[in-house]
C-alpha cells in the first residue's frame, strides 16, 4: 500500500511538473523581422502588427521621397514596419504614433550618398538632428520646435559594420514625440541599414522596456 502512494505521488508530481512546463511554454513573447540575404534581423513584441507591404512602401514613395533614406539615397532590398495598433495611419508610422511603430529597411546606396556618408549624415537621414541641419531646416521655413537631444552613440561591430544611434524628441502637434534611430553601413559603405522606433513620449515611457528590447536586437552582420 505505502508503494503505491509512493508511484501514484511520484506519478502526480511528474504530472504537475509537466504541466508547470507547458505553461511555461506559450505563446512567445516576441516575433522575428529578418532580411537573410543581408544578415540583419532584429524583435518586436509578439502583439505588435506587421504593417502591410503597400504601406511601407507608401512610406518610401511619399513619406520619404525627398529624404536621403528614401528612394533618392539607394534602392530598397528590404523593408518592414510595425504598429502596437491594428491599423496605424499612414502618416503615423514615422512621426506622431499614440502607440510604438516601428520601421526598418535596408538599402544598396547609390554612389553620391555612398561618398557622404558621415556619421553626421546619418544622424540627419530622416530628420535634422545635428544643429547645423536644424538650423538650415529653420532657415528653409521648417517650423521645427521641442528638439531635445536625450543620448547620442557611435557604433562599431564585427565585420566593419559601423554607424550612430540617436535617441531625441521632436514636437508634433504640440507634443513631445521621442524617436530611437539606428542607422548602420557595411564595411565598404554600400548597404544602409536603418532601424526607427517612435511614438508620442508618454508612450515611449510606458513602452520603454519593450522598445529597448527591440532596438538592442537590431543586428547587422553585413554581406
């Protein structure tokens, strides 16, 4: 009798720990963005929303039509965004989210953005950043207020791979927005590789850990 209890306690005990595994086992908490050709990939959260290919590349003909990041810099191998919203407006996607939007792309550059390719021109790919192109952007009639520089990094990894990451805010429509901009070349300077976090700042605040693992992830390994 006591051998019995003794298997039918080791048999429950087996039972619980199995299921305490698969419990532990769901849904993953974060999904995969990857262009293999190019080894760059980084994470987002599980819930956020692959944003549709006509609307990225809505952003790159419009959006960033006049910008060194859009067609005018290189061609697009590779593109993908994502919205912590099921269906985020266009015209939120770069600027001025109520919740986190991502946006990624990898580019073959074109010779004349290939030769002035500064940190500094990286720096200002979407947005005056440095003040020398604020001030110019002023000076063009640009009505830009709010800008505070929060962290300013240069990067150097494996492989060549080097560039900046920018973490600054903007206002937009009266409010503060936060942006956390990755922008990385290959070794020879052919490919660009462009990672953008945004959203409205209390939003940036209350997604903090979730937008810092996605911009931790982003890793180029060049090709």
């Amino acid at each position: 009798m006591k051998r019995q209890l003794r298997r039918t306690a080791a048999a429950i005990a087996t039972a619980g720990a199995a299921l305490a595994l698969l419990a532990g086992c769901g849904a993953p908490a974060y999904q995969y963005a990857a262009d293999n050709a190019d080894h760059a990939y980084f994470k987002v959260p599980a819930s956020w929303q692959q944003v549709s290919p006509d609307k990225v590349s809505a952003i790159q003909t419009s959006l960033l039509t006049n910008s060194a990041a859009g067609p005018e810099g290189g061609s697009f191998i590779w593109s993908r965004a994502y919205s912590g919203t099921t269906k985020p407006a266009l015209s939120t996607l770069l600027v001025g989210a109520t919740t986190p939007a991502v946006y990624a792309s990898v580019q073959s550059l074109k010779d004349a953005l290939r030769a002035a390719l500064s940190f500094d021109e990286m720096r200002d790919l979407l947005f005056p950043v440095t003040s020398q192109a604020r001030q110019a952007a002023q000076a063009a009639g640009d009505n830009i207020t709010g800008f505070t520089q929060i962290s300013s990094t240069v990067i150097s990894a494996p492989g060549g791979i080097h560039g900046i990451n920018e973490l600054f805010e903007f206002d937009v429509g009266g409010l503060p927005d936060a942006f956390d901009q990755t922008v990385l070349t290959n070794s020879d300077q052919t490919k660009l590789y462009l990672l953008l976090v945004q959203c409205y700042q209390d939003c940036f605040a209350s997604h903090a850990a979730q937008i810092k693992a996605v911009v931790d992830s982003f890793t180029v390994r060049g090709s």
